[in-house]
C-alpha cells in the first residue's frame, strides 16, 4: 500500500486550465476562466527566455473590482503574479504542500520539460489525495 507521503504531483493535479496572453484584457481573460470553469489562468510566455505567469481569480477582484478599474481598460500583465511558481509532475505532494505554505500559493502550473501538464491546488492535494489512498 502506498502512503500519503509517497504521492506525486502527476498523480492528483487537475489536467485542466486555460493559458492566456498577457496583453489580453481582464474583461477577455474572465471570459475565457468561465468557458474553462478553472480558478486560476496560466499567462503565457512571451519568448522561450521568458516565464509564465498567473492570475487568480483572487487578483482580479483585489487589483481591478476593489480598486474600481475598468475589466476592459485593464491588461492581464497589470495585475498578473510573475514568476509563477512552477512544480515538476514527479514532486511528492507533501513538499509540495510545503512548498505553497513557505511562498504563500494555493495552486501551480505543473510544468514537464518546459510544458504545461495541468495545475495543482491545495484542493487537488487534499481530496484527489484522499480518494486515491481510500481506493488502495
């Protein structure tokens, strides 16, 4: 039998997220959240030298709704987190628990060989964990 311990990233992280461009506007980046029913948007990179970045759904109510700016007038890179803290699909969940507790995260891309794979949440970790150590 597995332990919790034992798990990797690959095995309980959400194979679904939706990647967009910087440039895009707020109002166009929540459009595309909704169609893809994902909480977070992985913005792309801009150049192979470049990073992703990420944009919750979080700073989009602290950065553009609670400051009164304008969803259409507001570009994604504005309010974006960059950066993004990446994780490899072979990480043990347990540091990657650790991992979003020292740099205050609650989800990340899951990134293979410089290729988004999915993303994963505390949530992921938790239940998706859960479950797997339930069925063994």
């Amino acid at each position: 039998m597995k332990s919790h311990s034992s798990r990797k990233v690959r095995t309980v992280m959400s194979d679904t997220y939706a990647i967009v461009d910087g440039l895009m506007t707020v109002e166009e980046a929540i459009g595309i959240a909704r169609e893809n029913q994902v909480k977070a948007l992985i913005v792309d990179k801009r150049h192979d030298e470049d990073e992703y970045g990420l944009v919750l759904m979080n700073d989009i109510a602290k950065k553009v709704l609670a400051k009164n700016r304008a969803p259409a007038r507001t570009n994604v890179y504005e309010i974006m987190s960059k950066p993004a803290l990446c994780v490899s699909p072979d990480m043990n969940v347990k540091y990657c628990a650790r991992l979003f507790e020292r740099f205050g995260v609650s989800r990340a891309p899951v990134v293979e060989e410089g290729r988004i794979l999915g993303m994963v949440s505390y949530n992921n970790i938790v239940i998706k964990g859960m479950v797997l150590a339930s069925d063994q």
